[in-house]
C-alpha cells in the first residue's frame, strides 16, 4: 500500500528564526530574556541544551516565533551537508526562539502528527531531498523554503501517523541509547583531560605557557578540487564529517582523485589532527584526530595539523575541545558572509599550556584505549541506524505492517 500525499507546505507552518547582534545578548534565562537556539543547539541526536545564551524578550516580534513542544528545529543556512538537519523540541523549561541561522516547523495538527512529521524529516530520503533544495551561496547553503514546502509528504490517516510514529520512537530509543554510551565515554576523556592537565585557565600544575604552534611540525589547508558523489580514488572529509563533539563521522561521503604531488599535500592519515576553520560562527574550530588506517583526503575548508616532538595530537584535540578552548575559538573567529573563520595561523597562535610530551602521550593513549573498547558500541550503533533507517523506509511507503 501506498500512501496519499500532499505538498509539505500544505501541513506545516514554516517560521523564520530571529536575528540579532552578539551585543544584544543578556545573561541565559533571566527575567524579560528569551533563549535562542543556534545551529550548534540542533543536532542529529537531539536537541542540545547546553551552551544556551538568551536576549531580550522584545526580539521576539509575533507570537508564533516562540517554541512550543512538538515543533521542529530546522538548520536553514548551514554547510551544504547540514542543511536540513533537525531537532525535536520536547518540553522546555524556558521561554525559547530560533536564531536567523534556525527555522521552525510547526506541525499542523489537525492534518498530522508532530512525532510522524519528526521522523519523516530526519528520514535518509527525505534528508536527502532536504539538502537538495539549498541554495549555495559563498560559503555556505541556504535553504529554498519555496521547494522545501513544496515537497511532498505521504499522509496516513493520523490514527496511522500516530502508530508509526510510536513504532519508530520505539526503535528511536534503542538506537539512543547506544548513542549515550558514546556520550559518556566522551565526558570521561573531558574529566580525564582535566585530572591530568588541569583547569586550562588557572594552570593549577603550573605547566610552561607556549602557543600550539609549539607542538606543530605542519599545519596544511586541504583540496579546493571539486569532489564527486561516487568515484574518486579516496574518500574527501568535509566540515560536516566532523562533529562538535570531537569525532570523525565517515557517513556522507564524497570521493576525489589525487595526483602523487598532491597527495602529501591533502591526504590525511592516522594520527593526524583535523581542524575545521571555516564554519558557522558556533561550529568553526572543530576538531579531531582521524582514527582510521586508511588515508583519507581532506578538503579546504579542513586544517591537517601534524605534531612535533614535544606534542601529541590528542592533547591539542583534547584543549580545542574542551569549553575553555571552544570558548577562546568563539571569540577570536572573524565573520565572512554569514560564515567565521579562523586560519592556519591563528589557530596555531593559541595560547596552551605545554604539559611534558610523555604526560600528553598518556592522555592520548587512555583517548585510544577507550575509543577502541567502545568500537562495539559504535558498530552496534552503526547496526541500529541501518535497521531504523530501513523500518523508517517501510513506513513512509505504506509497508509496515
């Protein structure tokens, strides 16, 4: 069986987030201020609550910009590969808008269910049809609300559209929990980073002061080349492959050919620490040591660090990532045309402190050991997103029984 359809736009509200200017920010959460969820806030696994900052409630001009539980966060000017990324929006404690960055789509109640319009939105295809009505501008990709409304989306009955969505959300939780082992192993390597080295800040060891410069041996921008969706003699990690949270994500890849004087160049192998400088002004700086044994090229929106005697590269990882180094990131990146950047030698520039190399190859030696004992996780994780991705499939065609 398959199901009636009917354009998106004809189901959903669709409402542009807010703008505003850093000065016009106040502290998170107090009397008269709104909080504004920014592209870092929405992500794949969920809504990410931390990190909130607010302004004041006058920015928010007509009722319907304010979150109601059940709307859905989309990513509306992002990386060409992020586009159309979303969020759920649960029960908030907080008065809360999007950002300009951020819009909101706001089920129609009476036509279909929030939780069935959720999952058909983060579904592969429709992602995938999502990022295709971006419209690519300098940096970055905006998305045509025209076309995106204009999808069509299968309509069940909403007694149906509940049932699915209760299946999915089922299975949606098998998944997530996996996922929060991920995240936990993660939380241990931050307070692990903070046990060995100290508050970054106050440098309570007393460790030597120097730049991350001092630990580099090189530090290349990678390929400008056009990149292909199928054929290449190597996978190309964009900005989207790696994630806030500090790791390399292998999924959406594009393929590219090198020449055998580009590749030491633009390949990345093992080892190697990736460092994202161009980006919205929330995700710019990501970093990540690439963990594969087989190389991968990088392309120019990436930096490949490589590490001299005296550092490690997972020591560096872990200081960019860690919220005073995302914090000092914030705030020296430079905006260009809706995007921040910040260069090689910027980045390099960045004051840290310079623990022995010998204490810094112990950190990246727990960060390995416990990457590779949570390779189960991930595989089993690897495994549920391919069975939702399949019951999802079945769902939207009229299939699941």
């Amino acid at each position: 069986m398959s199901w009636p359809t009917k354009p998106l736009g004809e189901v959903i509200s669709f409402i542009r987030g807010i703008t505003f200017k850093p000065e016009d920010q106040v502290a998170p959460m107090t009397d008269g201020s709104v909080v504004v969820m920014r592209t870092k806030n929405v992500q794949i696994e969920g809504l990410d609550e931390s990190d909130l900052i607010s302004v004041p409630a006058s920015f928010v001009k007509r009722a319907e910009q304010s979150l109601d539980e059940g709307d859905i966060l989309l990513s509306s000017a992002n990386s060409w590969g992020l586009v159309g990324k979303a969020s759920y929006v649960g029960q908030l404690r907080y008065e809360a808008t999007a950002g300009g960055f951020i819009s909101i789509v706001r089920a129609r109640k009476q036509f279909i269910d929030p939780r069935y319009l959720y999952h058909w939105i983060t579904s592969p295809s429709s992602q995938h049809k999502i990022r295709h009505c971006g419209r690519q501008t300098t940096n970055i990709s905006n998305l045509d609300v025209d076309r995106f409304k204009g999808l069509d989306i299968p309509l069940p009955p909403l007694e149906e559209q509940k049932r699915i969505a209760t299946i999915l959300d089922k299975a949606d939780a098998i998944r997530r929990k996996r996922q929060q082992a991920i995240q936990l192993a993660d939380e241990f390597l931050r307070a692990v980073f903070l046990d060995m080295f100290g508050d970054p800040v106050t440098n309570p060891k007393g460790f030597p002061l120097g730049t991350i410069r001092d630990l580099v041996e090189s530090a290349n921008y990678g390929s400008s080349a056009k990149a292909s969706e199928a054929v290449g003699d190597y996978p190309i990690l964009r900005m989207g492959n790696i994630t806030y949270e500090g790791a390399i994500d292998m999924t959406d890849l594009k393929y590219i050919d090198l020449t055998d004087k580009e590749k030491p160049k633009y390949l990345a192998v093992k080892g190697d620490l990736l460092f994202n400088r161009t980006n919205s002004k929330e995700l710019v700086g990501k970093t990540a040591v690439y963990d594969r044994d087989d190389p991968v090229a990088i392309a120019g929106y990436l930096i490949r660090v490589r590490t001299n005697e005296k550092g490690n590269s997972h020591y560096i990882s872990g200081y960019l990532n860690s919220s005073h180094g995302k914090a000092t990131l914030q705030s020296m990146c430079k905006s260009i045309v809706g995007m921040a950047n910040i260069n090689a030698q910027e980045m390099q520039d960045m004051p840290v402190i310079i623990p022995p190399v010998s204490l810094q190859n112990r950190y990246g030696g727990i960060v390995v050991s416990t990457k590779e004992k949570l390779a189960a996780h991930q595989a089993a994780l690897n495994a549920n997103n391919e069975l939702f991705n399949a019951l999802s499939q079945k769902a939207f065609s009229g299939q699941l029984s």
